[in-house]
C-alpha cells in the first residue's frame, strides 16, 4: 500500500498555554469579522497582548478583515516565539457553523502547506464555538480535513516515483514541507477525549484516502484482482476477516446477472466480503454493498469517446465500501459490519451480452438487457440478493449508478432512495453532521411500471423519464426482505475536467451513519 497522508503528518495534542509555544514554525489564530475591523477571539487577545499589540495593529489597517476563509501570514511578529503567525478568518461569529468551520480549516492547511520553510504548526482553531456541534467533532473534522487537504495522487509523475524509490517506497506527493501538526484542545474538554477525537479524525481520513487511492488509479492497474488484493491485505494488516468469490463460486451462487456482465471482459470478476465483528455474536450486521466496474465501457451500448476517462471511476462504490471497512477495523468499533464488493469489467467483445439478451439473477427472476451500459444494477442486484443470509439490520449499496443522477443533483448532494422512511432519515442527518449531503429523492411502486419487460420478470431500463429513480426501482425489487437505501453518487465520487480526482464520498456520511445508527 501506499504511505499515507497521516503517516507523514505527525498530529498531536497541544495542552499548554499559549504563552509556552516554543519551536514551532507557524501558529494559526482565529478570528471573526466584524462591523468595521475583524474581531479578536480569546486566543488573539492573548497573543496580542504578549506581541506589543501587533494582531491589533493589523487588523487597524485594514490588511485583514476577518471574512470566512481569508488569511494573512505575520512574520517575526515581537514576543512571539513562533517565526510566524497565520490569521484565519471566520467569518461571522453568529454564522460559524460545521460547514464555515471546515473552509476556514482548509484555508489554514493551504497556505500553510505552500511555505516550503513551515515544517512544524501549532492551530488553535479548536478555540471557538460552532453552532450545534461539540467538541469531539471539531477535533475530529479539523484532523480530517487537515489530511483532506493534504492529499495529492502524483505516484504516476516521475519525479515523485524517484523521490519514493530513493525513500524504498511507494508514495503520495512528498513536496509538502508541513510535517508537524499540533492541534490546541478545546476548552472543558479532557486529554483522553482529545486523544480519541484525534485518532477518530485519522481513521476517518484513512478510509478516505484509501477510497481516492483505488479511484484515481488507472484502470489498466486498479483491475477487479487489484481490488481483491488490497482487500486481502486489508485484511491481513487489521482484524477484518476477507472472503473471496471467483467465477466457479460466483457460477455455484447462481449470480447470472453479475456473470453476464463480467463476461465481455478478460479480467475476471470477483465478489469480496469484508467481515468486521465488534459487536455482539448474535447482533445483526449493517451490510454496506459496492459497485465496483472498474472500468465502464457501456458494453455493446458503447459510450461516447469524449470524458470515457472518467469511466475508470465506476468502482467508486467498491472503493468506499473498502475504504469505509479500514476506517471500520481502524477505529474498532464495537458493531458488526459487512461489507460486500462486486467488480468486474464491462467491455465490449465477442463474448458480452447484448441488447435484448435476457439473463437469469440469483433471485431467480429473469432481467431482459435493454442497454449494456445499465450494468451497475446487474451487478448489485445479485449481492443484494445474497445478502440476505445475513439478516442484516440495515443494507445500504452505494454505486455510481446513473447520469440522471448528476443532472438532478451536481456534485453536491449524494442521491439518497429508500422506502424505509427510519433508516432515510438516518442518512440525512448524517450527512449533515459529516457535511457530506445526501438528498432524498422518491421511491415509489408507481414507477415500477417503465421498467416492466414484455418477455421477462424486468428490464434493466425504463426511458428517459426518471433514469435514476427507475434504475433505484429495479435494485428495490432485489432488496425487499430488509431495511435497504441506495446512494447513487455519480455526481459527488469524483471531480471531471481538469480537476479530475476522486472525492472519497460518501464515506465521511456513512462513518457517521454507522457511529450512530
């Protein structure tokens, strides 16, 4: 695996007074805007008073406002022992809510991390209080989108390969000279609180980053056997338990629709199961399911050539579920959770299935292909199905299943479908406590019908109207014996154009979602 962001950011504790700063190369100060000029929080008073009034005197002349995510560097400030002071604004102190808190963060990480001489940083951004959110949240977010911010996916570039090959291994971007991070606790808050809060934000951004890792690798490398092979090792490196499906076991479970997909491709498919076992032995599982198409030609239904790239991100639900397990095992935390992966490629050959083709899924229901490229349902459908051995509590797939999804919604809000109005509501506030949004969008019989077939129990498409809820529809009908939602996250896995990457959604909303839940 490749070195982590966390593994080359030491984050730790800071538990003194400000006045006992010592070699630290750049301390981050909060402050709010106000009517005039920008309004000193507690922390800039104090470093204030023991500067000869300099944070005042900046803010008197106008250079710094305070406004939500603007930030100026003072360096040699008098009386300060760090060489240099980052002023980070917040806006409003009546607007600081989760999402100004985040930007203001990452604003602090940017500039901090493009001054090669800034090794070691000292924040105390933890020192104010954002509307409906506690403590352990504010550590937690703050560390983690430290590391968000952090990321950069260069392994390819040449010059990055040299510099993990002189090291003796495979890495991220090592051009951030940022390699200390000490966070100050926030008020009333005791040292082990702090310390777990911490851990949590680094085992969330490790999900993360292993999730954008699998997505942004080419498809010519992140193959369904890579897949299987990071799960091993996952498996090896925590206290998962990793089961693995090829073909003759996939052909003994009956998953025909799965089959029929994988079946254009030279690359064999494979299920993977991660089991990670917290909780009581006889306490019913959350299943989390993943689409994993490592790369999506759509078939015989070929798409256009323009941005068919991006198709390498169409395991980006494989990817989180992978990523959310480490996060998972990482944290121990003291539930059973399941997560279950289907991956193969859809490639246009002699061998793929086309339209009109009518397969059997393991359910036993027969699906009349309509359109190759509407394979992520084919494949999910028969996991959907075997999922049900496990009596789960709740059953949650996440798939970048439909465009119809990103025309409805962009890149901000997840799709959410469910018709379990429980287990909905449990992912909505999710993901608003994570700020990681999910919308929902309707699931009713109504639409059942665009998707009936002349010739089989279903078809794998409706037409134009409603692509992403009638695609929702056809997985519902494999997932009726349990409490299920789907997220299509084909508008939030990942950014296009220029600044193509992966975002590692929607594993922040269903962290949280299994913390609560």
């Amino acid at each position: 695996m490749y070195k982590t962001v966390a593994e080359k950011l030491k984050i730790s504790s800071f538990n003194q007074p400000i006045d006992k700063i010592s070699s630290i190369d750049c301390i981050w100060i909060p402050l709010f805007s106000g009517k005039n000029v920008a309004k000193m929080t507690s922390v800039a008073t104090s470093v204030n008073n023991f500067s000869q009034k300099a944070i005042e005197r900046v803010l008197k002349s106008g250079d710094f406002t305070g406004k939500l995510g603007e930030t100026l560097l003072l360096r040699e400030v008098v009386g300060v022992k760090a060489k240099k002071i980052l002023l980070v604004g917040l806006g409003e102190e009546s607007s600081l809510d989760g999402k100004a808190f985040a930007r203001a963060v990452c604003a602090a990480v940017s500039i901090t991390a493009e001054s090669l001489s800034i090794k070691k940083a000292l924040s105390f951004l933890t020192q104010v209080k954002v509307k409906g959110r506690d403590n352990e949240w504010l550590t937690r977010t703050h560390v983690s989108e430290t590391l968000r911010m952090l990321y950069k996916f260069e392994i390819f570039k040449t010059e990055q390969r040299a510099q993990g090959a002189a090291k003796g291994e495979k890495s991220h971007s090592d051009n951030i000279a940022l390699k200390s991070l000490q966070i100050s606790s926030p008020k009333n808050m005791s040292v082990a609180e702090f310390s777990r809060s911490i851990r949590s934000g680094i085992c969330l951004a490790n999900g993360v980053e292993l999730t954008r890792d699998l997505g942004n690798l080419p498809p010519n490398v992140c193959t369904p056997g890579y897949i299987r092979d990071v799960a091993k090792r996952l498996a090896r490196e925590t206290s998962l338990k990793c089961e693995i499906f090829d073909r003759k076991k996939l052909e003994k479970l009956k998953m025909g629709s799965f089959l029929a997909v994988a079946q254009g491709s030279a690359q064999p498919p494979y299920m993977i199961v991660l089991s990670h076992n917290g909780g009581k032995a006889r306490e019913a599982p959350i299943v989390l399911v993943g689409k994993g198409i490592t790369f999506d030609s759509g078939g015989i239904s070929i798409k256009p050539s323009a941005a068919m790239d991006e198709m390498k991100y169409d395991m980006c639900g494989a990817a989180t579920v992978v990523g959310l397990m480490k996060t998972v095992a990482q944290s121990g935390i003291k539930k059973n959770v399941i997560g279950v992966v289907v991956t193969c490629e859809n490639m246009p050959s002699g061998t793929a299935t086309r339209p009109g083709d009518i397969v059997n899924s393991k359910s036993g229901r027969t699906i009349e292909i309509l359109n190759t490229d509407a394979e992520g349902r084919l494949i999910l459908c028969d996991a959907l199905t075997y999922v049900e051995r496990y009596k789960p509590k709740a059953v949650i797939d996440v798939a970048t299943l439909t465009g119809a999804c990103v025309i409805a919604l962009g890149g901000v809000n997840t799709g959410l479908f469910s018709a379990d109005n429980q287990l909905a509501s449990a992912l909505i506030d999710a993901g608003q406590k994570s700020l990681d949004p999910a919308w929902r969008l309707p699931l009713e019989e109504d639409y059942q019908e665009l998707i009936n077939s002349p010739f089989a129990d279903v078809a794998n498409v409706g037409g134009r109207e409603a692509g992403s809820v009638t695609a929702a529809c056809f997985l519902w009908r494999f997932a009726k014996n349990y409490p299920w939602a789907h997220l299509d996250i084909a508008g939030t896995a990942w950014l296009s154009g220029s600044k193509k990457n992966a975002t590692g959604r929607p594993v922040p909303l269903l962290w949280e979602f299994i913390s609560e839940y």
